[in-house]
C-alpha cells in the first residue's frame, strides 16, 4: 500500500470533522437575515396601519360631515303650504325638494347615500370611501366610513327654551 492511497480519506476525514465543528461553532450565521425579514414585515403592516387607517378615519369624518350638510340643506326646503301656515310650528319639508337637495350635497362631495324624509325631519346617511396605499397589496382597494345625520325643520333660532 502506498502513503498516497492513504491520503486521501485521512483528508477527507479530517475536512468533515473541520466542517462539523465549523458548524456548531457558527450557530448564528443567518439569524440577521431572519431578524431583518421579520422586521420589514413588520415595518410593512405598521406603515399600512398608519396609512390605510388615517385613510378609513378621513373617510368616516367626510361621511359625517357630508351627512351633516345633506340633512340641513334637505331640512331647508320647506312645503311652501306650511310657510303660509298660521303657526310656525306647522313647518314641514317639501319631500322631493329635499330628497333633491340632500342629493346634490351627496353628488358634489362626491359620496354615496340613503335620504329619508319624514314630515320636518330629513335624515342621511353617507358613505365615502377612500383608496388603500399598502392594504392595496393584499387585495384591499378601499377603505370607507358611514354616518348618519338628522335635521328637523325649526322656524327661526332655537338655541334654547325661552326665559
């Protein structure tokens, strides 16, 4: 037998156990790389919470104020009848011309909506909806918010009960 023959698996030996306490001295090679996976993942839902969220708040606060303004400006369009009624009290909304005009607050804040007239009260209730920034990945186009606002039809300033 010649030395050259025996060589070669007293090397190999001798790489595998270099390999082996090469890898259970490095334990931790790749945990940065896991580290920052988790963090960006992370990073990501929080800037989608950030974004998308101000996003479903600004539209809940347009649905609010846009159901407001309908309402009153359906509440302004009174039955010419009641106008010329004896007592003021009797004051009553025209139920199409309201129905039209909370509709043309509806159109130009560009919002969605349900109008009820009822006697001297007008109620609408508004929905917006707003476009997602990061929820966009995931399939979530929209974000949106409702509210709901009520007028009645008062003759003249009622801020409160008479002394």
């Amino acid at each position: 037998m010649t030395p050259a023959r025996w060589a070669g698996p007293r090397r190999l030996v001798a790489a595998a156990a270099s390999r082996w306490a090469r890898v259970h001295r490095d334990r931790d090679r790749g945990s940065v790389t896991a580290y920052v996976l988790i963090m960006t993942v992370a990073l990501v839902v929080l800037t989608g919470l950030v974004l998308d969220g101000g996003a479903a708040l600004a539209a809940k606060g347009t649905a609010a104020d846009t159901a407001a303004q309908a309402a009153r400006a359906g509440a302004d369009a009174l039955d010419e009848s009641s106008l010329r009624a004896s007592t003021p009290a009797g004051l009553t909304a025209n139920p199409a011309a309201a129905r039209a005009a909370a509709a043309a607050v509806l159109v130009a804040a560009d919002v969605t909506g349900d109008i009820t007239v009822s006697g001297a009260t007008v109620t609408v209730t508004a929905r917006a909806t707003r476009p997602t920034a990061i929820l966009s990945i995931i399939g979530i186009n929209q974000v949106g918010g409702t509210a709901t606002a009520t007028a009645i039809t008062l003759h003249g300033t009622t801020t409160g009960s008479p002394p």
